[in-house]
C-alpha cells in the first residue's frame, strides 16, 4: 500500500470517527444526556447482554468517582433509560438493564457506525 493511499485510508477514517462522534452527541443529545460518560455506562450495560449489578454499572464509568457515578446512574434510572430490578438471587440487591427503548435506539446508532467504517476503510482501488 503506497504512502499516498495510507495516508487517504487515515483521512477516511478520521472523517468517520468524527462523524461518529456526532452521531453519539445528537444520540446522547435525544435521550436529555449530553455527557460521554453516559456512552459509557449505555454501551457498558449493553455489552454484558444481562442485567449486572448496580455496582458494576458504576463500574463501566470508569472515569467518574464511585459517588458521581452512581448519581449518573440513578440520573437514567430515573429518567426510564435504565431500568433497576430486584435480584432473585439476593433480595438486598439491585439489578440494573437497558430499557427496550434505549437498546433498539443504541443499536441504530451502533449500525450507523458500522457503515461508517466500513465504506471510511473500503479498499477502492
């Protein structure tokens, strides 16, 4: 791959991932959450695919102090974009999932950023 074709790949690249992270504002902007550490803790709890428990939902902030975090959290549960549930295994704890709603919205945007890089990373030549 010559330099010059690198270099356009780079290019392509830095365009998509700009263009990403506008989609993630204009997403975090609709849900009333403009702060990226909301990214975190939405793709955190979509990642693990099962409910956690609320203290490992703190946990995918990872950039926030444990008591900020938790405010973040209890924010979206509030709000319906989390939900909190009972644990079966342990009537003290908490449980705490995507709602429906944010998990299809989530992945729109994550198939929006899937085309992205893919057509920023395609080999034209």
């Amino acid at each position: 791959m010559s330099g010059d074709h690198k270099h356009q790949q780079r290019q392509r690249f830095v365009q998509a991932l700009n263009q990403m992270d506008a989609a993630w504002m204009t997403f975090l902007n609709d849900v009333d959450f403009v702060d990226i550490h909301y990214s975190d803790l939405f793709t955190g709890l979509w990642a693990a695919d099962r409910p956690v428990r609320k203290q490992e939902a703190v946990e995918f902030m990872h950039h926030l102090g444990p008591q900020t975090a938790k405010k973040y959290l209890d924010r979206a549960i509030r709000k319906g974009l989390v939900v909190e549930l009972n644990d079966p295994s342990d009537g003290r704890a908490k449980l705490i999932v995507l709602s429906d709603d944010l998990k299809r919205s989530l992945e729109d945007l994550y198939d929006q950023g899937i085309v992205l890089f893919s057509d920023a990373l395609r080999d034209d030549d």
